[in-house]
C-alpha cells in the first residue's frame, strides 16, 4: 500500500496505527485502470469484428477498506457507525487520496452498493466503502487563478494576474488582460472546471488558439456568471440558466504535459468585475 492516507468526507484515515482513530487497511480500484468498451462492427460472412474507432472509457470504482478504534462503546454508536451508515446518500464524498506524494482526488464520487460495517468487539469496528465516479480520471489539487479589474493611473482597466502568467494587449484605450496558462502534467486530458466572471461586464470572450467562448449579454454588478464544459457549454447567472447566450461554447481539452494559453477579452470592465478561473493541476487515467 502506497497510500499514505485517504480522506472521505472530510475525514482521514491513516496507513499506520496510532497517528488517528481511523485506520486505513487496503485501498482497491485506485491504481487500476478504468473498464473499457468498444462498439464492434461484425465482419459480414465471416467471424469477427472491425477494429473499433473509438474506445470508451468507463467509470471508476474505488473500495476502502478500514478499522475504527472508538475511545468507547458510546462514541461508538453515537458517532463512528451513524457517520458510515450517512455516507450512503450523500452526493459527492469529497474523496482524495494521498499517493506518490500528492492529493489525487475522484470527482464527485459517491457510494455505488452498500457501505459494510462489523463489530469486531465494542470499541474495533471494521468497514468496507464501495465507491462509485462516473468520470474515470483522476484529479491533482483544485487550483483558481483570479483576475481583478484595478484603476490604472493613467486612465483605464486592467485586470492583473495572481496565479500563471499575463501579457497585456490594448483595444479602445482600455487596457485587457493577455494570457492566462493551465497546465496538465497528467496522462488523461484536461478541461478548466469553470471560469466565473463578476459584473459589470457587458459581454466577453475566451479565446485559446482558433477556440472562442463568447458570451453576448450584460453580467451587472454583483451578479456572477458561472460557464462550465459540461453538456457541451453551459452557463448560469446567478443559479439561473443562461446558456442560449452563450453564442460559442468551443472547448478544446488541455493534453497531457501540455501547457495552454487562453485570452480573456472583456467589453467594457469596470471596476469590481473580476475573472476565476478553477481547474485541477492534472488528470490521470
């Protein structure tokens, strides 16, 4: 075992007895590669297939096994087995694991069967979590990077670089943010996890290479504008979906060990918009 210590919800479990109550014993599934499928095209009047033009990727399943050590018997029914029994409903389990010397997290993985408990006497409980992501790869460490529209001295916007790398270019006299860079140093591809922007925007455009997310509708002060992959480009103001103004939703993934560049090109920011950008620092299959 590799894995130095996994959390689930929030809460840790450790390879080595003695560092915390929860005790990590085998962690299955992590380290092997995702199921895959393949639709074949019979070879008519004879045996066999065609190659396939595409493999597909299934999901991933993951199974922790593990000891508690309770302090007593009541802390014990009060609160290690209820939290083992509540993980089945939950939505996301927030499931990262520490291995080769970094957080590699399963996104929004979830219990897929039923979470097995047994008493070995009154304080040593042992369990089994089956769990369950319906996306195959495997993410580093969330990351956003932010840009804020300041005052520049001399007249106009700029929107300046926290986290990445920025070159300024200039359109109307207003002064617009350059590039920002994501990089994959996984194996699988890559896409940003969401980019936010926060009026008053009028409207805006995310370029990388011949790739444009255009958004063609006012974003007013204080409201904030999520545009997200998913389903080929969505969009939604304030909770509220907007993506018939999403006038382009092109994505194109970040490949393994490639770094890319992408231009955020705001109308007429004015002071308090903002861009986030949130991605993982890789993804793995």
């Amino acid at each position: 075992m590799d894995a130095l210590m996994v959390e689930i919800d929030g809460r840790r479990l450790y390879t080595e007895p003695g560092v915390g109550m929860w005790w990590l014993t085998e962690l299955e599934g992590l380290r092997d590669s995702p199921e895959t499928r393949y639709d074949e095209n019979l070879v008519p009047g004879e045996d066999g297939a065609f190659d396939p033009d595409e493999v597909l990727v299934g999901p991933r399943r993951v199974v922790v096994r593990g000891t508690c050590e309770s302090s007593s018997p009541g802390w014990a029914d009060r609160v290690a087995r209820p939290w083992l029994s509540s993980l089945a409903k939950k939505r996301d389990l927030n499931f990262r694991a520490f291995v080769g010397g970094q957080w590699i997290s399963l996104r929004r993985a979830k219990i897929r069967g039923q979470v097995k408990v047994r008493d070995i006497d009154e304080t040593f409980t042992e369990f089994e979590i089956p769990i369950w992501t319906h996306d195959s790869r495997k993410y580093g460490p969330r990351r956003r990077i932010e840009m804020d529209a300041a005052i520049e001295p001399s007249g106009g916007l700029r929107f300046p670089m926290v986290d990445g790398s920025v070159s300024f270019g200039t359109s109307g006299g207003v002064l617009f943010p350059g590039v920002f860079v994501i990089h994959n140093q996984g194996t699988a591809d890559l896409y940003p996890e969401a980019f936010t922007v926060r009026g008053p925007v009028p409207r805006f455009t995310i370029t990388s290479e011949s790739s444009v997310i255009e958004y063609d509708a006012p974003i007013a002060r204080g409201q904030e504008l999520v545009v997200t992959p998913f389903a080929g480009g969505r969009a939604y103001l304030d909770g509220a979906d907007v993506s018939t103004n999403l006038v382009q939703a092109d994505w194109v993934p970040i490949r393994p060990g490639e770094t890319r560049g992408y231009l955020f090109s705001p109308e007429d920011p004015q002071p308090g918009s903002q861009l986030a950008i949130d991605y993982s620092e890789g993804a793995w299959l």
